[in-house]
C-alpha cells in the first residue's frame, strides 16, 4: 500500500512503479470510478508496451503489446536472440 498526500487542487501523483506496472504513460486517459467507497483507476486505452502505440494492441500478462511488436518478438525467437 502507498500512501499519498493530495493537492490543495486535488491532485494525486501516481508512483512511477505503478504506472509502469500498469502501462500508463504520460497524458494517457485514465477512467475512475467510485465504487464501495473505493476509487478505482485503470487506463481507458492499453497500449504497446515496446513501442507505444494504441493500436491492433493485445493484452499479454498484463501488459500491452501490438501486433507488429508480438510478430517481431516471434521472428526473434525463431532465431535464437534472447535479446
């Protein structure tokens, strides 16, 4: 748990670890929602992991990876690099 001090404007800095975890980059939309008396945040668009894109984007363990990115990591692998 991460305790965090909000803004006289409201504001709440999310930690970097966490946005990492989730795949949020700067100026992404985010959605909240109250439910329970929980605030509950999650990224209104997914996107590519590798190279940033939001588009034809899959979700892989959690993270997002785009079509081009998955059949360049596929072409890899055939070949060996670990890379």
């Amino acid at each position: 748990m991460v305790q965090k001090k909000m803004s006289t404007h409201g504001a709440v800095n999310i930690p970097v670890q966490m946005r990492r975890s989730m795949g949020l980059q700067p100026k992404d939309v985010i959605e909240l929602e109250e439910k329970d008396g929980a605030l509950i945040l999650r990224p209104r668009e997914i996107r590519c992991a590798f190279c940033g894109t939001d588009e034809d984007v899959l979700k892989l363990k959690g993270k997002g990876i785009c079509v081009s990115c998955l059949a360049k990591a596929q072409e890899r692998k055939g070949e060996g690099n670990e890379d």
